[in-house]
C-alpha cells in the first residue's frame, strides 16, 4: 500500500492538486525513493503539459495545450509544499494561473492512510472574467488498500465568492515491473476510475449544469427560467497512467476519459478524451 499512498501524496502536492476537482492526477516521485530517502527533506522540480483541461465544469484549455512547472518541497514524507504555474495556449499571458498548495498524510496503517490538503488558486488579472477569480480549495482524504483496489474517500470545500461542497471517490489498483538495466528502471501503472460528486442545478428546458461554484458567474439556465439545485454525481473519469522510473528522473503520461453527468452550452464541450505528460527531477 505504501507506493499507492506515496503516489497519491504526490499527485496531490505536484499537478494543480486537484485538476479535475480533485481528481489528483499527473506527476509521480521517481520511483519509491520518496518513502526510502534517509534525508527528512526532499525537493523535486516538476513540468508537465497536456491538452483539455477540465475544471469545475469547464474546459480552462479551451480544447488547446497547456503547460505548467513548479518545485515540490517535502519533509518526513508526510509534509509537502508546492508551487506551480500555468500557461493555457488559449490565451496571451504567459502565466495564466498558479498554484500554492500544503498537504499533510499519515499512514497508520499498511491498509489505512489519511490526508489533508489546501489550495490557494490565483489567476492572471487580465483572465479573471475569462476563467475564475482567485479561490481557496481544502480536502480531507482517507484511504483504504483492499490489496486488489485502493480506494479514496475525499470531502472537499472551496472557498470564494460562492463556496462549493465537493465529495469524491476513486478507486485505483497500483502495480509495477520488476528492475531492469544497468540503472535499474522500471514501469509503474495506477489505472483508475474516479467518481466526483458536486451541486448541479436543473433548469427549467430539461438541462443540467454546473452549478458556478466561484465569482466567474458562469451559468447554464435561461435568464428567466426556473432552476433547482441538488447535490449528484456530477462526472466519471478513466485514466490509466504509466511513469517510467530512473534514478532521479519520472516520466509520465496519462490518457483519460471524461463522462460529464451535465451539459454546458455556452462553452467548449467538457466529455471526451483528456491527456498529459510529465517529468518530475528529485534535486535532493
């Protein structure tokens, strides 16, 4: 179970922490040298890129490339820091968002482990009417290894000018190669399906949308048609990443599937095929 809760430590203080709210996914420690290290303290430096950034409901990549980059620190394998920015190809400033994120775990057990982790989101004043004003995200996550499944129970809130209740569960089941080569590398992969549960509101013509959870104001129902809200699965996600382990190095890449439970007119469709790549570099 270690390699699993590690793994899952690190996707949420590497990649946006929560990228599909919070589906942690993208950049994993090179190898398990995270949980070996005799040093307390540890820093990686991180990149990655993908297509079809998918958030709250909304597709950030506007169906173009993103990039980010950032640093991770950590101490005792249970503290980590991190910062990151964001380029969306979609638009001019090179820094479209960034990211500080704290995250603490403990594993009690080698089947039980529990996390908590805060976000602080700040986007680029000239894209704050475009993407979403600045927000805070906080979760709680306990984890249990059945040994063929690792399951997440996480509860999240975000706090802004509205504030969101989110839930989540995801299911995973973590294997790896044996060594090879000289420099002993070798294959991991952690396939799995994620549940994300939120508000929707149902308007009046029948449709289903997200529910805006900050300042944006995004907003799927007609200007006078009548809405009700409810708390529902909200989308389905398959992912199966695959990290090439070396030394110091991670490399990553994680196809993806998106099944949204709602629809959004206004914007770029928010189902279908999602995708990154990643390289994380332990410096010490």
């Amino acid at each position: 179970m270690k390699k699993c809760f590690f793994r899952a430590l690190i996707f949420t203080a590497a990649f946006f922490l929560s990228l599909s709210l919070p589906g942690q996914q993208a950049l994993t420690p090179a190898g398990d040298t995270i949980s070996q290290a005799k040093s307390r303290h540890s820093l990686y430096s991180m990149a990655g890129t993908g297509y079809n950034m998918i958030y709250m409901g909304s597709s950030l990549s506007q169906d173009k490339p993103y990039y980010s980059a950032g640093l991770i620190y950590g101490f005792n394998n249970e503290l980590f820091v991190s910062a990151s920015g964001f380029h969306l190809a979609a638009y001019d400033p090179f820094i479209s968002f960034s990211t500080w994120s704290l995250s603490y775990s403990h594993a009690f057990s080698s089947w039980f482990d529990i996390s908590a982790s805060a976000s602080r989101y700040q986007v680029n004043k000239s894209l704050s009417d475009t993407l979403f004003t600045n927000f805070v995200y906080g979760d709680i996550t306990i984890g249990f290894d059945w040994k063929i499944l690792y399951t997440k129970i996480s509860v999240g809130e975000l706090f802004s000018e509205s504030n969101g209740t989110y839930f989540q569960l995801r299911n995973s089941r973590y294997f790896e190669t044996s060594e090879f080569g000289k420099r002993k590398a070798w294959f991991s992969f952690d396939p799995y399906v994620n549940m994300l549960f939120g508000t929707l509101t149902e308007t009046s013509d029948w449709s289903v949308v997200v529910t805006p959870p900050f300042g944006k104001g995004k907003s799927g129902g007609g200007g006078s048609s009548q809405t009700s809200t409810r708390f529902s699965l909200m989308e389905v996600d398959l992912a199966v990443p695959v990290s090439f382990n070396i030394g110091k190095f991670t490399f990553d890449a994680e196809p993806g599937y998106v099944f949204p439970l709602y629809s959004y007119p206004s914007g770029p469709d928010t189902s279908g095929f999602v995708f990154t790549l990643g390289l994380i570099f332990r410096i010490f």
